[in-house]
C-alpha cells in the first residue's frame, strides 16, 4: 500500500473529534460520482480509497491515533471521523452520495454548503483570521 496521504486533519476540542478529510475539487470535470466514492467503481475508486478500501481507512486511522497520542493532541476517547469536501459534484449523484454518506456516518461537505460557509465567513466583522481574511476577499 502506498503512504498514506489525508488532505486535512481537523481537530474539534469541544466534541473531542478527530475529522479526516478527502478533498476534491475537480472543477471543469465530471465531478464526483457516486459509483467512484462508494466503490462500485473499482478503478474510479481508487480515488476515494479513504471511503472505498477498508485496509487503508484503518491503516490510516491506527497510524494518526497514534501519532496525535503520542504527541498529546487527543485522547484515547477521541472520536475518529471521515469526511469529503467536493468543489464539483456530477450534477445526479449529489442526493445519492449524501445519502450513502449519512449511512456510513460520514461527513459531505457539497459546493452549496462550502459556499455558503465561505459566505457566512465573508460576513464577520473584522478578525486578524487569516480564512476570514481570504473569505472576504474572494467574495468582494
């Protein structure tokens, strides 16, 4: 198995939870397609191994648990989550991949919701918040 690479670690404190996050934009393609991230599309899949191979999914989970124990970023009760953010998702797969997700308890981040974050960003006041900061100017 190749190393593994997870695009964004985020750490949410208050609900002691660890979000491993698959990013995609494929802006000016096809998308994300549902055969693809569930697997029904062996050689698509192998895109989305996070959601797709279960061999990789706790290989990469035993190996992060340990290294933010080890450094003492999270607990032994630490809940571990998966999560996809998609700039572009094939126009009839949208419901069906949020569908499968919820099933699975995993997070989707659709464009609509990652604009709209963006949006709510771009609307707070002033903050030296790097994000909020980039926020605002691309909405202006």
């Amino acid at each position: 198995m190749p190393t593994p690479e997870i695009d964004i670690v985020a750490l949410n404190v208050k609900r002691n939870e660890l979000l491993l996050l698959e990013v995609k934009s494929l802006l000016g393609s096809y998308g994300v397609h549902f055969d693809a991230v569930s697997g029904k599309d062996k050689e698509e899949g192998k895109k989305y191994k996070l959601f797709t191979n279960a061999k990789f999914m706790k290989a990469v989970t035993t190996q992060l648990r340990k290294e933010y124990l080890d450094q003492g970023l999270i607990t032994q009760d630490t809940k571990i989550s998966y999560g996809l953010a998609a700039g572009h998702i094939h126009s009839t797969d949208e419901a069906k991949i949020a569908e499968y997700f919820a099933e699975k308890g995993w997070t989707l981040f659709t464009p609509t919701k990652i604009k709209e974050s963006v949006r709510q960003l771009s609307e707070k006041g002033w903050e030296d918040d790097l994000v909020t900061m980039t926020s605002k100017l691309v909405l202006k």
